[in-house]
C-alpha cells in the first residue's frame, strides 16, 4: 500500500529520485506496466517554467506562455529526439511566436559539450520532466511544446 502511494506522487522524494535514475528504455518498460499518466511530469514542467519566467526581467508583464523546441540526442542506438531544456520562447501574449530557425547552417556540437552545457545551464527538474514527457509521447521534427502558464496546460503543436 506504502508503495501504491509513492508511485501515485512521482514528483516526490524518493521517488522523483528513483525515477531520475531510470534509463528511457526502462522507464519505458516500467511506465507502461505500472504507471502511464503524465500529469505530474507536466506539473513539474509548468511549476519549473513558472519559476523561470518570475526570474526574468521584463516591464511587468506577466508571461502567458513559454514554448521548447525539440532537439537530437545521440544515443547508444542511435539518434533520439526530444525537447530541448532550455526554453525557446517566453511569451507575454496568447499568440504563438514564430519559431521557425533563421538559419540553414547547422554546426555539431561534441556529446562532451552538448551534455556539460546541459548539466551546468539547465534546469534538472525540467530536463527530467521533458525527458519523461519525450519517452512518454516522443515528439516529432518541428513539434513545439507549448505551456500556457494561466491555465497550468501542457500542449504539444504540430507544424
């Protein structure tokens, strides 16, 4: 019963912890045996990105919304998409900016670096709230997460 009782509040100690350390593959296995709804990963990710946007300075204008893009990891087999932890865009409006990239050059960047930039820069509740949700419901090219801070949703808008 104890257990039962964690596994429904994924977002708390230990097991926040416990699920951290779960490789995607098991997380997948594991998810969909013992426990499927992403609703307190999405929690973690509007709490995380409520806390960003209040940090940030600005004329008063409270942000309506901030969106992710989504960006390739490399992986031990192969190439796996997800969403990037760094937020793409920080609205004050309910119009969806455009993020469409400016630019045509792409430039590779060693896993060294990409993942020191991660550790260093990123938000870990964020990022592991993102990876649950990419392994939960992988995006695809061009896929934009959007979270609308007033009313705590979490969508995903295909381009």
């Amino acid at each position: 019963m104890e257990l039962a009782e964690l596994l429904t509040a994924p977002t708390e100690h230990p097991v926040r912890e416990a699920l951290r350390e779960l490789a995607p593959g098991n997380w997948t296995r594991w998810s969909s045996r013992h426990w499927r709804p992403p609703e307190a990963w999405r929690q973690v990710l509007v709490s995380r990105v409520k806390a960003f946007a209040a940090g940030q300075p600005g004329d008063g204008r409270p942000a309506v919304a901030a969106y992710f893009t989504t960006t390739e990891r490399r992986a031990a087999d192969g190439m796996r998409l997800g969403w990037s932890p760094f937020v793409a865009a920080l609205s004050d409006t309910e119009a969806i900016p455009d993020l469409r990239p400016t630019r045509t050059t792409v430039t590779a960047v060693p896993v060294g670096e990409a993942a020191l930039a991660e550790e260093v820069f990123a938000d870990p509740e964020l990022t592991a709230a993102l990876n649950r949700l990419a392994v939960l419901d992988p995006p695809d090219h061009g896929d934009i997460l959007r979270v609308h801070l007033p009313t705590r949703a979490v969508t995903r808008i295909s381009t």
